[in-house]
C-alpha cells in the first residue's frame, strides 16, 4: 500500500513595516484626508487623537465645507448636532462657503448662520430632510448671502414668496433643487388641490430665478402648465430633472419642445437610485422622529497646548471623550468607521512615501 505522502505546510512570510509615525505627513495632507470624515467625525473623533491633529482641526480653513451627514437617528444620539454645527461655524471664522444640513436644521439654526458675517462667503447650502423644522428664517437669510451660488433642498420647505424673491437677493444663484417624493407614484390619486399648488410653486421659481441654469424638481406634482412658465422664465437653463413628476404629460409637441429646449433633461420614469435619499418612499419620516439628542458640550473650546504632556489615554478620558459611544457601539466588527478608513489612507500614503524614498 503506497503510503500517505505529507503535505508541507505552506511558509508563512512575515513582512515587516515600518512603524508609521503620522506626524511624518505634511499639515496640509493631513488636513485634506481629515475633511473627508465629515465635521461629526472630525469634533467627535479626530480631533482627540492627538495634539497636532487637534491643532489642524481648529484651522479656520478646516471649516470652509461643512458636512454634518449623519444618519438621521437623533434621538439616540448622545449630542445636539445642532449644537455642534454652531460650533463647526464658529471655528469657521466667516470663512464658510458650503454647509450641509441633515435631519436637524431649524429656523434659529439659519438665524443664527446668518448674523455676524458667518454665511457672507456661502456658495452652496445643501439641506435635506427638516420638513416643518425651516421655514420663517428664509427671506432674512438669504438676504446676507449674496455670493450663494447652489440651493439643494430635499424633503424641506421653502416658501413661493421667498422663491419668488430668491434671484434679487442672490444675483449669482444658478442651481436650485427643491426634491420630493413622487405623486400618484405612491398610490394616491390625482389631486387638482396638489396640483395647482405645485404650479404655483414653479411659477414662483420662474419668476424669481431667470438666471438658474441647473434645476432639479425631483417629485414635483407640477403639470404642463407650470413646466411651460419654467421654459418661458429660465431661458439660459441647459439641465432639468422632472423624475417623479408624474403629473407631466410629454407625449406629442410638448415633449419634444422640451427636448429641444432643454441640453440635459431627465424624464418623470427616469430612475432615482443614484440620489442620496430614497425619493420613492417615506421611510426618512421615521428618521425625522423622536427629540433632538441629549445636550451636547463643544463650546470648551480650549487650546491644542492643554493637551501638551497628556497619556493617550488622558486624551481619550479628558473633557472631549464620548462614554456612550463605545457603551453603545455596536457595529460590524468587519466594517471599518470613518476614522479608521482615513486612518488606512494614511498608512498606505505612508508606506508609499517610503517605498519611493528606499
């Protein structure tokens, strides 16, 4: 009997790195890998990992975008985002020129976005999910930001007089988006009440924004009608996306008009699956629920020195640290967090460096 031959064990091969020093990296490489974690991470996170990181999370040109993403589940948040957005303009120091805006905006927020020159340099403001939560602050606010070039607006409301007013109080306005769900794509019926509100609404934009050259109106229950006043009051538009707007009829003459007129137009059937937010149903209501967080301290504003001579774990323990976020931490162990994903990108950014060095 021909014996068992033995299978080797194949060799383990130890490849030894270099221990990464982050501090190695350049100011500016590490503040432009920092920004893409958003500014939650950066105030919950980064900015406690260490005195130098904390140093570059307070530069004013750390702050000139704004992105408060977050997952909308804010009564289980240990913290006020709004709260923490007020901090995040105020590290800003009237450098500001594009914010987002997620689940928590109010009329106090805008307010008080809009006073003492913090929003003078605002180019782009991008609010989604705050129906209800924004709406009397409009007029005043967009009367200090006269340099605003892109509203985005997605399940939040605006009202028709401020639309209408919207192009004399920002003369370089050029893209509006005003995004919805879909009418009658959800199952309820045609609505002549919901239909000439709509109307009114794009009449309103037609006659306040001639000089839009991007419109996006995801959702509208507009019909032909108030399509018709878009064509005959933005004549420099080249993009328009009417997905969802299933009140439209372009069958025939009118359908073709549109084409001609229109460089980039996207159809009511055309899909939305490439959009942050699911426009074709309401489960973001649910997200919208519930109260505002627990109070949320950022305003010990202390300098980057007070942390000079401090453990890691001093750091991590200090007036900054988050107990409930490791108490309720229960992500996939197989995903990594913002911070590590930022922290990968600097180790290969790193190991390459060394590689071209040797």
């Amino acid at each position: 009997m021909p014996r068992r031959r033995k299978t080797s064990k194949p060799k383990t091969i130890k490849k030894w790195v270099k221990k990464t020093n982050w501090l190695d990296l350049p100011a500016d490489i590490t503040s432009n890998i920092l920004h893409r974690l958003g500014a939650v991470e950066i105030l919950e996170s980064a900015q406690k990992v260490c005195t130098a990181w904390r140093r570059i999370c307070k530069d004013p040109a750390m702050w000139r975008v704004i992105d408060m993403k977050n997952h909308g589940d804010l009564g289980d948040m240990p913290y006020d985002l709004e709260i923490m957005c007020r901090h995040a303009i105020d590290r800003s120091q009237g450098q500001l020129v594009e914010i987002n805006i997620e689940y928590f905006g109010t009329d106090e927020l805008m307010e008080y976005l809009a006073q003492g020159g913090r929003s003078s340099q605002l180019k782009r403001l991008q609010i989604s999910c705050c129906y209800g939560m924004i709406y009397e602050s409009w007029s005043e606010f967009l009367k200090k930001i006269p340099l605003l070039e892109e509203i985005e607006l997605t399940f939040a409301g605006i009202s028709e007089e401020t639309v209408a007013n919207a192009g004399r109080y920002c003369p370089m306005l050029k893209i509006f988006k005003y995004n919805d769900r879909g009418y009658m794509h959800d199952g309820r019926p045609f609505s002549q009440e919901i239909a000439d509100g709509a109307d009114a609404f794009v009449m309103a934009i037609a006659k306040g924004m001639p000089q839009l050259l991007h419109l996006e109106l995801i959702g509208s229950a507009m019909t032909n009608k108030g399509l018709q006043a878009i064509l005959d009051g933005c004549p420099q538009l080249e993009s328009l996306d009417l997905r969802r707007c299933f009140y439209l009829n372009l069958d025939g003459s009118f359908g073709k008009l549109c084409k001609e007129r229109i460089k980039n137009l996207k159809l009511p059937c055309d899909s939305v699956k490439d959009h942050k937010f699911a426009l074709d149903n309401s489960e973001y209501y649910h997200a919208m629920s519930g109260d505002h967080g627990a109070p949320y301290d950022y305003y010990d504003d202390s300098d980057p020195e007070d942390y000079e001579g401090l453990s890691d774990y001093d750091i991590y323990c200090g007036p900054y640290y988050n107990h409930f976020r490791d108490m309720s931490d229960d992500s996939d162990p197989g995903e990594l967090s913002s911070l590590q994903e930022v922290l990968a990108v600097m180790h290969a950014m790193h190991i390459g460096n060394s590689s071209d060095s040797d």
